[in-house]
C-alpha cells in the first residue's frame, strides 16, 4: 500500500499523542526518545518493492531492502511455528557480533509467493545507510584491518559451514564492515551439492589481494596458493593467517590506560559487585594495565560479595602465573590454546566457589555465584613484517559468564562485544523463540549459568580474540549500568571526549556511575574503562589525586597515573553468608544444540593446573591432561615450568590460608602427600 504519510511512532504505551514526523528524535507528547530500528527485508520480492513505499501500513521502504519500522513498540508478525529456514539465524546467536537475528515477517500478498523475512541487528547505520562492503572497504584499510577482516571470515567458517551456510561468505556484497568487524547481511544456504571448500574461499578472496600492493601482499599470496591446495587443512590456514596477523599489528605503538570503580547504587545498602582494578591499593600491581575484571555477585550480603571477592582474587592469581609462563614462550601460542587456557581458569574459580556452597550446605536458589566479564591483553612477542623484534602482538581476550557486559566503542559507533547468558539468550539459541517474543517472559532477564552455581562442567563458557588495532575504549560494567541500554544511549556523552582528550578517564567513569544511580539506581554498579591508543603523540588529562581519605568508601576510582605508598593486595573476605539467591531454576539446562553447545576439551597451563589440583570441592573431580604449548626447544623450557608450577600452588594456598584457614587445613589433609608440604602449618 502507498502512503505518502512519514510518521514514525512513540514507544511509549502510555504516551496520549504517539504520533510523530519522520527525523523528530524525541516525541513531542511525552518526550519519549524515538527509536528508529532499521531492518533488512531479505528475498527477491522485497528487493523490487521501490523507496517511498509503505509497506504493511508500517514499513518504510527507504532504499531496495532497507526497511523502517515506523511502530517499533509493535510486535511485529510471527507465525505460530518458526519455519526452518530461520532455524539456523537462532541457534548462531552467540555470534550476533556478525550475523543478524530474525525480526519478523510480512506475509505475502500474492498467491504462491513467500512471507518477507525481515532481520535485525543488521550492518546498517543509524541513518539507514547500509555499511560498505568489504570490497569497497578494502583498498583504503590498513594491512593489519585487511588480515584482520579475512580472519575474522576464516573464524566463520566452521560455525557456517557446519549449518550448511557457508556460502554467505562467498557473496562480496553480503560482507559488510563496521569498522574492525566484519557483518553479514543475511544467511545464504549451500545451493550445490557439494558444499563450498576453502580452494572456494581462495578464490573469493583472490581479487582482493591481487588488486592492491602492500607489505601483507606476498605473504597473503602465499596463504592463498595453499588454500588452493585440497590437501591443506583449516588449521595449518589457521595458525599461518594468525601469525601474519599477530606481526602486522605489532607494527603499531600500544597503550593501555585503565580505571575503574564500584559503587552500591541508590537503593541497595551492600555492595555485590566487585571490579579489578578499583582502588588505590592496585596501583602496584604488576597485572594493571593488562588485566581488568568486573563481577557482579549472587546470594545477597555475605553471599554475592563472597563469590565475586573469591573470583577476583583467585583470577588475579592464575592470570599472573598465566602471563609468567607466556613471557618465556619464544614462539606464539596459537588462540586456541590461550582460550583453552582461560576457560580452565574459569573452572577453577567456578569450583572454588562452589565449594564454598557445598561447606554451608547451600542447594539451589540459595547458593552464591557471581557474573563475570574480563578482558586480558596478552602480550605476546613477536617478529614484525619489518624484522623487528616486538614485545606486543596487540592481542586482547575477552571471557564472559552471566550479564555483566562488554562494549567497544571508538568516537564512531559503539559494539556490545559480549552474549547475556540469561533465559532470553537461551531459547534464541536453542531455536525455541525469536529475540523479542523470548523478551515477553516474566523470567526473561534470568541467568541461566553464573560461576558457582554448579559444576564447572556444565557451564558454557564463551572467550573471544580480539585484536587491538584502532584508538577506542573497553567499556566492562555490570548490569547497573547496562540495563535499559543504557549504555547505547549514553556512550558518545563519555567516550567521545575521552578520545578527543577533553575528559579524563577517571572523570568519566565517576560521570558513568552518576548517570547510573540517576537512570536505572536499582543495583550495584561497576564499571572499568580500558582506553586503547595506538597513536604515539597523545596525551589524556590526568586529574589530581585526591587525599585517601577524600575517596568514597563505595566509590573509590583508580587511575594508573596516582601512584600512593604500597597497600596490601588482598581484600579482607566479610564472614559468611546468607541465603539469598536470584538464579532461578531454569538454570540447568539440559539440551544440546548447535556448534556452539560444544566445550572443547580444555588445556591446562600449569598454573592452572596447580590451583586445580587444590580444588576445595566435596567430591574430586578428575583433572584434564595438560595440552603442551608447541615449543621448538621444550627441554628449555622444563625447568621454568616446574618453577612457576612450584610458585602458583604456593600463592594459591597463601591466598586460601587468608581467606578461608580453616577450610584450607580441611582440604590439606586430603591433598596428596607431594601437595601437603605447601600447607602452612596450622594457626
């Protein structure tokens, strides 16, 4: 239908006149901000519907297949059973990062002819312009954002063709770029019999390289000719893209500037939540700036402070034996080890916590747990495309459980890096429910798995790679601060001046958690702010440390520029703990689906390996074999290991010995013979 009309309405249910003209951005009843959700209408027919059109007395059709939705506090239509086709789009939610989500449909009008799928989450700005394809993108990118984009397709790979979808990436004009990120526009099903092979993406990659002459040429056509080569496999694909990855972007200067804060909030009189770093007494903690942490705890005082204490602090100790052991490494450590690394530092953390609920005898609702998100810059050496020696490769980790989020923004466009593991997430990815309706449960915001809540086996744990190559800020926060999206609404407020220099980082994270208590004030909140700078000449305006005893106590704010006297690292542990709880019990979650159901086997570092061997649970566990790191010379490296394995199990206990004495001598008496001697003597 026609409609010359172009109105867009207010979301507000309540707002008495909703209707507003097209490019208003507030309502003019109620001052509602107005949401403009642009949509990609994917098929043949909705590519012939001209701009102008009105599409469903709701649609605007802007460009071919660019859609708004003029009544975004609509539920659009869905039919009563999800066809098949969209199956897919649901169970790779956990990468929405790159991919779209199913929106809705519009039915057809014509006999014989197939509903409109409408996707969201889509490669379009907030003008409705669609980003540029990567082939346009191409030649005025840097090498490093050039093999990061074909690593980025490569990492794809898999997950799509394990769907039958992996011909979306052989399409130029479906490969959008956001920057850094690589988006797709929609899902393309496999039309031939035999699926496409990795010679298939060589060649789709081949115009690009050819077209251009740059540093990465030659060793991109390298990578090519063997692609082309049926006998090659992905991995050995793999691990030769990384490098090259790994030694264009140590071509650049790195700094890393980070500050954080905690605060209860404006209704709550306990704080849960707990942020590394946060305070004057990290100043001198060798792990700053490389390691930050927010984790927002469960089970109510004495409970959630616990857990989210406990994870801290057990993290900090596994990643500084973690970082010791990558130090010594002569040659990189593939992603897939450090993931596998990671995630295993998680288990342990899970089952320290856990632990603690089996003592007190904590079942189900009761038992504490906490959120985690945590970014780690690993700094890898390497050899640059120059011959440089470089003690950087630019690599960042990012590990997420629960809702506590991350977000990378720049002064352009701002990117929910992490997946909320709640009910919502959960029937999106099991194909039960599409994003929106899943939203209209009353347990809708639920977390489905939080660290401590179970056995460490069950959890899904998700720990991506990212590659710092561009001026921007890691925003971590709990759900404080992200809730109502906030922080979409919000981030050029902050981070623009941030990066322009005219707003100091300490000041901005103060400003975030004020804005926080003003707009959501519901819940504790933690945020840290990591601010990524690849440019040599730029300075950030450092406020004046205030006296220690200006700094409020549930607000205390870090910015690695103060330096104070050294103050003991470990946090006192308040006693023990209530029964409160919010996880419900949908947590466990029985089914299995898709690729990204799948825990691969974990490789333990031997740091990891020490504290897992003191694991406080009732019944042990048996314990993964360590995966070695591929080394040239391993017999070099025997000696260190030992030693840091030696040095983390004795951290370990020093920092159990002064967080729980007691359950530590209970534990030492069932540790082996070898492992006892490490106890402290009893007190």
């Amino acid at each position: 239908m026609i409609s010359t009309e172009q109105v867009i309405f207010c979301i507000n249910p309540h707002c008495d006149n909703p209707i507003n003209s097209l490019g208003d951005t507030v309502c003019a009843s109620c001052q509602t901000p107005l949401v403009y959700r642009y949509l990609w209408a994917s098929g043949a027919l909705a590519a012939n519907i001209k701009p102008g059109i009105k599409v469903a007395d709701r649609y605007e059709v802007i460009v071919p297949q660019v859609w708004l939705d003029t009544q975004p506090g609509r539920s659009p239509i869905v039919p009563p059973e999800l066809p098949p086709a969209i199956i897919p789009y649901l169970r790779l939610y956990p990468e929405r990062l790159h991919l779209p989500q199913v929106y809705g449909f519009v039915p057809s009008e014509e006999a014989g002819q197939e509903d409109i799928l409408l996707l969201d989450n889509v490669p379009i700005d907030k003008q409705g312009n669609l980003y540029p394809s990567l082939n346009v993108a191409w030649d005025e990118a840097k090498p490093v954002r050039q093999v990061y984009w074909l690593w980025q397709i490569l990492q794809l790979w898999t997950p799509l063709s394990e769907l039958g979808l992996s011909q979306s990436l052989l399409i130029p004009n479906n490969l959008r770029v956001q920057g850094w990120c690589v988006r797709l526009l929609e899902l393309y099903t496999n039309i031939n019999t035999a699926p496409p092979t990795l010679q298939d993406l060589a060649q789709s990659w081949q115009s690009l390289i050819t077209a251009t002459d740059t540093p990465i040429t030659t060793a991109l056509t390298n990578i090519l000719q063997q692609m082309s080569n049926s006998a090659v496999e992905l991995d050995t694909i793999t691990t030769q893209l990384n490098a090259l990855l790994l030694s264009t972007a140590a071509e650049l200067p790195l700094t890393l500037q980070v500050c954080g804060a905690t605060d209860t909030g404006m209704r709550l009189t306990q704080n849960e939540d707990t942020c590394f770093p946060q305070s004057l007494e990290h100043l001198h903690d060798s792990l700053i700036p490389k390691l930050s942490i927010v984790c927002d705890g469960i089970g109510g005082h004495q409970g959630g402070e616990v857990a989210s204490q406990l994870a801290v602090q057990s993290l900090k100790l596994q990643i500084q034996a973690l970082m010791a052991e990558i130090a010594q490494e002569s040659e990189i450590i593939t992603p897939k080890l450090l993931q596998e690394q990671l995630e295993t530092c998680l288990r342990v953390v899970n089952n320290l916590i856990s632990s603690r609920n089996d003592e007190q005898k904590r079942q189900g609702r009761a038992r504490m747990a906490t959120t985690l998100v945590m970014a780690l810059q690993v700094p890898q050496r390497v050899s640059t495309l120059s011959g440089v020696k470089s003690e950087n490769a630019h690599e960042l980790y990012l590990a997420s459980v629960g809702d506590s989020r991350a977000y990378w923004i720049t002064r352009d466009y701002c990117q929910q890096l992490t997946v909320d593991d709640d009910v919502t997430a959960r029937e999106v990815r099991l194909g039960r429910s599409l994003y929106h309706q899943a939203l209209q449960r009353p347990d809708a915001q639920a977390l489905t798995q939080a660290l401590g809540s179970r056995d460490a086996e069950s959890l899904r744990f998700v720990i991506q790679r990212l590659i710092l190559e561009e001026d921007g800020i890691l925003l971590l926060c709990s759900d404080g601060l992200s809730d109502r999206n906030l922080v979409e609404k919000s981030w050029q407020d902050y981070a623009v001046p941030i990066l322009t220099g005219e707003l100091a980082l300490a000041d901005a994270v103060q400003q975030w958690i004020d804005l926080a208590n003003q707009e959501n004030g519901h819940d504790n909140i933690s945020v840290v702010l990591i601010l990524c700078r690849l440019s040599k000449d730029y300075l950030v305006p450092i406020p004046k440390p205030q006296p220690l005893a200006e700094i409020p106590p549930e607000s205390k704010i870090l910015d690695i520029a103060e330096i104070p006297p050294d103050i003991s690292e470990l946090a006192e542990i308040p006693p023990e703990i209530s029964d409160i709880s919010t996880i419900p019990p949908e947590i466990s979650e029985p089914e299995v689906s898709s690729l990204a159901e799948i825990e691969p086997q974990s490789a333990l570092a031997a740091s990891s390996q020490a504290l897992l061997d003191l694991e406080l649970s009732a019944e042990p566990t048996p314990t993964p074999t360590p995966a070695p790191v591929r080394r040239r010379k391993p017999w070099l490296m025997l000696g260190g290991l030992l030693i840091v394995l030696m040095g983390s199990s004795a951290i370990a206990l020093f920092a159990l010995s002064q967080l729980y004495p007691q359950t530590l001598q209970q534990m030492c008496q069932k540790l082996p013979a070898r492992v006892q001697r490490l106890c402290p003597p009893s007190q």
